[in-house]
C-alpha cells in the first residue's frame, strides 16, 4: 500500500494533487495542526513507524497564509529514519532560509522563481 501524509493547511497546489490521487485509491492521512497551524510531530513520528506502507510526506516550509514554520530538520530526520520519501514546497522558505540539500535528507522540493527575484512563471522540482 502507499500512503501520503500531509496537514490540510497545505497549499492548494499540495492539497489538489492529494485529493486526486486519494480518489484513485492513494490512502492519505491529513496531520493534525495546533491552532497556530504547526503540525504534531508526535503525530508525524507514531504514523511514520508503520513501515508497512511505502510513504511520502508532502510540508511545507513556510505556510503562505499564516506563516507558520516547519521544522524541517526534525522531519528530514524522521522519515530518513523511517524511509519515508520527503517533499517539500519551499516556495515562501526558498532564499530566505538557508536549505542545504547536501546534507539534509529530504527527497525533492518545489520552488518557484517569482519568490527570489526570478522570472514570473519559472518553477522548479529538485
């Protein structure tokens, strides 16, 4: 079985792409987030350590509306730990953080240009 596990306060590019792939079968668990929108870790942790399934987790970095934070290093960790593939939409974090792929475990990331003085229109998978 494969299975994804994300928060429902995603951007709806992640959330669209998660609903579809629901209704072709994909089992998807939607995190629980505190009221400042941060996603319970502990939560993240106890799913994660089910290896049965075949896992991504899909944050992202800086939340577009609330501006809430991931602690990205600390899920990096638990689904290397778990194997679990990760990505992350880093289009508000990206040129504002530092993110260093080489030594950061995470499976791909999404950006778009616009946000760091780019063209309009330019996105990117990593």
């Amino acid at each position: 079985m494969t299975r994804i596990l994300t928060s429902p306060t995603e951007h709806h590019c992640v959330l669209h792409s998660v609903e579809f792939l629901e209704k072709q079968g994909v089992a998807v668990v939607w995190l629980q987030v505190d009221a400042a929108g941060r996603v319970d870790y502990d939560q993240l942790e106890n799913l994660l350590q089910d290896t049965t399934h075949r896992t991504l987790v899909s944050l992202m970095y800086a939340n577009n509306e609330i501006g809430t934070l991931l602690d990205f290093e600390r899920v990096s960790e638990l689904c290397k730990a778990h194997g679990a593939l990760f990505h992350s939409a880093t289009v508000q974090a990206i040129g504002h953080f530092p993110i260093d792929l080489s030594k950061t475990y995470v499976s791909f990331i999404s950006g778009s240009a616009h946000k760091f003085h780019g063209p309009k229109g330019v996105g990117f998978c990593i």
